[in-house]
C-alpha cells in the first residue's frame, strides 16, 4: 500500500483491519527498535506500538496529518515522543517511591514525623478539593508529577503555556489564601513547594 492508500482507508474506515496489519507488517521493526534501544523491554515496544498505531489512527481520522513526513517517519517520531514521556513518567514515579521508601523506612524515631507529613498531606488535598478541579489538577500536575507547562497544555488543552503559567499562579493565590489562617499548614505548603 503507498501512504496515500493507506490514509484514505483509515480516513473512511474502509479495510481497517487489513490496512492496520499492513502497518505492523511495515514499520513495526523500524519503529519499535528505538524502544527496545532506549531502556525499554520487548512487551514495552508491543505496547507503544499499540499506542502509536490508535493515535495515528486518530490523527488520520481527525484530518490532521498532513502528510509533511511519510507514514514511516510519522509514526517513528510519534513512537520515540511517547515512549520519552513514558520514560519521564516512570522516572517521576520512581523517584516518588525512593521518597516514600525513604520516609517509611528510616525507622520508629521517624513515625511521628512521617505521621505529621501524611497529616498535611491530606489537610493539602482537602484544601486542593476546595479550589476546584482544574486547579487542583493543574498544581498537582506541576508540584507532584513534575509536569512541565509544555505537557500540562497538552493534558489540559489551554491556548498556550503562558495561559497555563498564568491559571497555575491564580490557583497557587487561592490554595495560598485558604490555608493562609493554618501556619503549620502554610509553612509545610512552603517547605514543599520551595524546598
């Protein structure tokens, strides 16, 4: 099939199957290789092709490819993109579970204040409910998983990133100013945020 076979079958659904194995059967070696190369394991790269292949599928239905780069490259750069921030997700993840391990396991001396932490960990989250749902995720995004506003807009789907830097910094305001009466729970909001 020739790259203009293949987008019209996918654009009017005709054949999808067949134009699916097709792409497995092309470029699922090519594409895959850089998973496989980059720290990831075989099922990894099965997964991230899975991936690829349904997003393509959407870009392709959506009308927006439009067919600047071939197939083969189209789908190589979506795959090594995807598979970064998968690796960016797992590392965030990781480190977040070295920091609990951390916590948990320096000891008895160390109960009441891994007691007090979780304590303000849900005054916070209690706090975050009251600023709304966008808020929350956006702070969230940013101070737990270490987004950066290039993803948060993606996630969130916002003009740009000045828009998502500006709505971060209201919502950090209205977090501020509810907890702002609470000093141990402002002064922990601090010491998270700043240190």
């Amino acid at each position: 099939m020739t790259d203009d076979e293949v987008i019209a079958n996918l654009r009017d659904n005709r054949q999808v199957d067949e134009t699916i194995r097709f792409l497995y059967r092309e470029y699922y070696d090519f594409v895959s290789r850089y998973v496989v190369q980059n720290s990831g394991r075989a099922e990894d790269a099965q997964d991230m092709f899975q991936e690829v292949i349904i997003a393509f599928i959407s870009v392709v239905q959506r009308g927006k490819f439009r067919g600047e780069a071939s197939i083969k490259t189209f789908l190589y750069t979506m795959n090594r993109n995807m598979w970064l921030n998968e690796i960016k997700k797992r590392d965030r993840a990781h480190a977040r579970e070295q920091r609990y391990e951390k916590l948990a396991g320096s000891g008895e001396a160390a109960a009441p204040d891994f007691m007090e932490q979780r304590e303000v960990h849900n005054e916070l989250m209690k706090s975050m409910e009251a600023i709304g749902d966008t808020c929350r995720q956006i702070l969230l995004l940013f101070y737990y998983e270490n987004r950066s506003m290039k993803e948060i807009l993606a996630t969130l789907h916002y003009e740009n990133e000045q828009v998502v830097r500006n709505k971060k910094s209201k919502c950090m305001k209205k977090l501020e100013e509810l907890i702002r009466g609470n000093n141990n729970l402002y002064l922990q909001l601090k010491t998270i945020l700043h240190g």
